[in-house]
C-alpha cells in the first residue's frame, strides 16, 4: 500500500498542533506543571518546521526545518528533566539545533544523507528521553506508555537512517526504498502521538499523588495528619500479626499551648509545634512514624519495640524537651508535654487504631491530673 508523504506531513501538522492545544491549556491551568511549558514548545516549534520543509526544498529553509525538528525532540527530553525535578538546560537544546545545522551543512549534499542525518539527529535526543524516563519513572504506568512511545519512533528513524546508508552505497535502490519510507513517517505520528497521552497520564499521576499527600499530611509540620497515621497503621497492624510482633504509641500533648498563642502570637505557637516535631523526630528510631492528629496533638507510633524501651524514648523526650526551650525572637519560651504510652499487642481484642483512642485518653488523664509528665497503659 502506498502511502502519500503529503498527507502525512499534514497529520503530523494536526497531530502536534493539537497536543499544543492540550499543554497550552495544561500550562494555563495548572503553573505548577512547569514541564508542561516546555512541551508546549516543542510542540510549537515542531509546527514551525512543517511549513519550512514544505516551502525549503533543498538548502537553508529545509535544513532549518530539520534542525527544528531534532531541536523539538530535545526540548521535549528537557522538559522530561524538569518534570522529575531538575533543570532545563537550553545549551543541550542549542547544542542538538546546532550540531543538526552544521552536520546538514556540511554533509547534506543529496537527499540520501539529508535523510541520513536527520533521522540521527532525532534518534539521539528521543534515546536520551528513554534513559530519562527509564532512570526516573519505572513502575510509573504513564512512565511507561512514555518509554514504549520513543521506542516506535526511533525504531522508524532507525529504519529511516539504515535503508538511506544502504542506498548511499547501493545496496538499495531508491525505488526499493520508497515502497516502505512512508511506513517509518508512520512510526514517527503515532510514536509522537502515543508520547503525549504518556506525558499525560504522568502529569495526571502526579496530581494524584499530590492530591493524596496534601489529605494524609500536616501541611505545617510536613508529618503524616490523622488519616495518613491510620493508613500507616493498618499497614503495621498486618505486618505485627505475620511477625507476632507487637507495638507502641505514644501520645504527646502540649501543656497550656493556648498560653503560647495568647502571650507570643499564634505564629509563635506554629513555631512551638514544628520545635515539638523536630524534637521527636530526632529521638525516635528510623521506622519509627510521628503524625500530627490535629492542634497541639501528637502521636509516635513505635513497631516492635517493648514497652521498657519505648519509657525511655519518652523520659529522653519529656528531659529534653525540658531542656530545650522554644528560641522565638531572642527569647526563650519554656514548652512542655504530656506523654501517654500504649502498648499493642496482635492477639489483643483492640485493632491497633483503636489502641490510639486509648493512648489518647491516658494522655488526657494525666493532664487532667496535672502532676505527672508521663502515663502508661496496658
């Protein structure tokens, strides 16, 4: 079947102008997806060589399309880059434009070599993609239909760059060829097109997963909040049952907070919940998990760990906390907590999650006392 090369420059003008449409909308949307900007200007940038190849012919306007072309595919790696959090380099996209133009100026001598160069010159930066995507987003369901997508397209440019090198020496003839060019023009419109919808459902990724971080975690402290504990809690629960193994939460609770807020400002009280968090962070075991349940409230919960160990983590807090007064604008305010300790165990009529309502009340307990630091329970 053949296929006309005009037609498929025309879809691939459609094709890239309506992706442009997408991530300028995305961009305007949605700031925050920085990457998004520069994949609208790849896009925009591979609408322009169309009209530059179509009207070039040979020579300077053509050459130029091409540079254009393997210039887009850079500039969609970049934003690649930036999307996993690190910097757009305009020297790599200058670099890629550059060496295209030279190379075709100096090597670009009949259509074959034309061919030859520009089918390398796109290759290059979509593999550089494939290792981007493959370093930073495996396991990523739009990570990977991202990954399949450059691999269609270099596989016809691939196709593109080895028929040509066979016509150069004439291993092939031009007839030969194009019964099968259009096909690798093919692979390159529906690599493109399978690129995007991947791009797509990494950005849609990502704002799930920060839809999920913003309601499991204290936007003040950075901690898990009370929703993000209970997850974390089951999660512990069935590990403890498969080991045997019990646990421990820890309930801390400011002391007259609202004093804090009243005498020094509420910012000042922010400023005691981050120095709480701080604090306990630095006594807790590494997979150990400290959570913000809300207010002045607070909760450690402690895996595998016995309750004689799990006093000493909170005596080592309560003396150090003790000791270690809030710094707020050259003063010291003195803060102080109540601690109340539950131990877990898997054969136990309590979930864990219910063993926190107990914690909590001990907690309670003690404040309502209001003469012990520290209070336990079975």
């Amino acid at each position: 079947m053949q296929l006309d090369f005009v037609t498929l420059y025309v879809i691939i003008l459609l094709n890239s102008a309506s992706f442009a449409v997408v991530w300028l909308l995305f961009a305007y949307k949605h700031p925050s997806i920085k990457a998004a900007r520069y994949w609208l200007a790849g896009l925009l940038m591979s609408c322009c060589s169309g009209p530059l190849l179509f009207l070039g012919g040979a020579g300077g306007l053509a050459n130029m399309g091409l540079a254009l072309v393997a210039g887009s595919f850079a500039i969609m790696w970049q934003g690649l880059e930036v999307f996993y959090g690190r910097r757009f380099s305009a020297a790599v996209v200058g670099a890629v434009l550059a060496t295209t133009w030279a190379a075709l100026a100096a090597f670009g001598y009949s259509q074959i070599t034309i061919n030859i160069i520009a089918a390398i010159s796109q290759i290059v930066p979509l593999a550089m993609a494939v290792a981007t995507l493959w370093r930073h987003g495996r396991g990523s369901a739009g990570a990977s239909v991202a990954i399949a997508a450059p691999a269609i397209a270099i596989l016809g440019q691939s196709g593109e760059a080895v028929s040509n090198t066979l016509r150069l020496f004439g291993l092939l003839s031009t007839d030969s060829y194009y019964d099968f060019a259009a096909w690798f023009l093919v692979c390159a419109i529906i690599g493109g097109s399978i690129w995007h919808l991947g791009f797509l459902l990494m950005v849609v990724d990502q704002m799930r997963s920060n839809l999920i971080k913003l309601a499991t975690s204290d936007d003040l402290t950075g901690l898990p909040n009370r929703r993000g504990l209970r997850e974390k809690m089951l999660i512990c629960e069935k590990s403890a049952r498969h080991t045997n193994t019990g646990a421990v939460l820890m309930m801390i609770d400011l002391d007259k907070f609202k004093s804090i807020n009243d005498r020094y400002g509420h910012a000042a009280g922010d400023a005691a919940l981050i120095h709480i968090a701080n604090l306990t962070r630095d006594l807790l075991r590494a997979d150990d998990i400290l959570a913000r349940l809300g207010g002045d409230e607070f909760c450690a919960l402690l895996p595998d760990i016995d309750r004689s160990e799990a006093v000493r983590i909170a005596q080592r807090f309560t003396d150090t906390l003790a000791a270690t007064p809030l710094k707020w604008k050259g003063r010291d305010v003195p803060v102080s907590a109540s601690v109340g300790i539950t131990e877990w165990r898997p054969g136990g009529r309590l979930s864990l999650p219910e063993s926190l309502e107990r914690a909590d009340e001990r907690m309670f307990g003690i404040k309502r006392s209001n003469h012990a630091a520290l209070a336990l329970s079975a």
